[in-house]
C-alpha cells in the first residue's frame, strides 16, 4: 500500500502549521510596533522559520497583510450591527450599538491603533469601515429623520461609533468608557437643527440624559 497519500498530507499540515506561525508572528508585531516598522527578517524569527519561506508563503507584504487582517478578524470579530435590530427604541438601539462598539474598541486598542496610524487607506482596510458605515445605518433605521436632518444624524452617528472617537474621548481626554458613551450619544444625537429651525429634545437626547 502506498504511503505517498499520507506523506503529502503530512506535508501539508506542516506547511498550513508553517503559515500559521508566520501570520502568528506579524500580527505580534503589528499589535506592538505596527506594520510599517515590522521586517520580514523579525517576522521570520519570531515564526521560526527562513526569510524565504515566509516569502515562499506570502508573495509580497500585501498578502502577509491580508492573511493577518482576515485571521485576526476572525478571532476578534466585529460587532454584528443586525444583533441592534430587535431594539426598537431609537435612542436604546443607539446606546446599546455605541456602547458595544466601545467594548471591542476597547479590547482591540493594540492593534487599530497602529493601524489607523500607518494603514488607514490600505485597500485592506476597507471592508472594516464599511462595517462601520452599515452599523451607522442600523442605528440611524428607527429615528424618524428626514432630509438634511438626516444626513447630520448618519453622520454623527458615524463620529460617535468611530474608533478615533472613543480613543480621543477614552485616553486622551481620560473619561471612563460609561462617560464616553454618554459623550458619544450626544455627538450621535445633538447636532443642530437646520438655520432658523428648532426641534425638541430626541428620544435619544431624552435617554442619555436620565
């Protein structure tokens, strides 16, 4: 009987074991020093392995990139916006997405941190915000907005689910993250009524104040 079945599927595992050491070492690095100042011969060590190898692996850093981006997502995944949609109330739907958004902003810090610094507009990057701009949209379903009061409500709503946000607010500013939220559902919620018009307090605005 042949053993060559067994030797390739052999071989196989250690290479998908290979791969997973090196991936392994650049996510490391990138929640630590960031990509930009992370080298491939650092990545090689840490993984164990020959600079050819994770070359043999990765073609170029924009694969080694993807690789770490899609596993480290997976492991850390986003907040699922259609979990809000069972919320009715606009303004508990709107505290329950900040505040959750703020959680995984929180637990993810290392590595968004470095990698709004260094690859905001990498190609990579974009299935994340747009993450982001469809849990805007969840949020901003159950207001009763129209018009130009619509787009400035999206787009608080936006600001306020912002990575950027929560850190200005969080460490910079050094609030706790129940007074970052209570920040950030009147950034979502307080933007001023067109010139020359008035309009009462949200439901939201009415929530986050009790």
């Amino acid at each position: 009987m042949s053993t060559r079945p067994y030797k390739l599927k052999k071989r196989a595992a250690r290479q998908e074991e290979t791969r997973k050491r090196i991936i392994e070492a650049a996510i490391h690095f990138h929640q630590t020093k960031g990509s930009t100042n992370t080298t491939v011969d650092e990545i090689a060590k840490r993984a164990r392995v020959g600079r050819v190898t994770v070359y043999r692996h990765f073609a170029n850093e924009d694969d080694l990139f993807l690789a770490c981006t899609v596993t480290y997502l997976a492991r850390n995944p986003l907040p699922d916006p259609e979990a809000w949609r069972s919320i009715e109330d606009p303004g508990e739907r709107l505290r329950a997405g900040i505040s959750e958004s703020y959680a995984y902003h929180q637990a993810n810090e290392a590595i968004f941190t470095n990698a709004m610094a260094e690859v905001r507009d990498h190609w990579t990057m974009v299935p994340y915000f747009e993450h982001w701009a469809a849990a805007a949209e969840v949020l901003l379903a159950p207001f009763k907005a129209r018009g130009r009061r619509k787009d400035q409500l999206r787009a608080g709503i936006a600001l306020a689910l912002s990575f950027d946000t929560w850190r200005t607010l969080v460490r910079q500013q050094e609030l706790s993250q129940e007074q970052a939220v209570e920040v950030a559902m009147r950034l979502a919620d307080e933007s001023p009524a067109p010139s020359g018009a008035s309009r009462p307090p949200s439901r939201s605005s009415r929530a986050a104040r009790r």
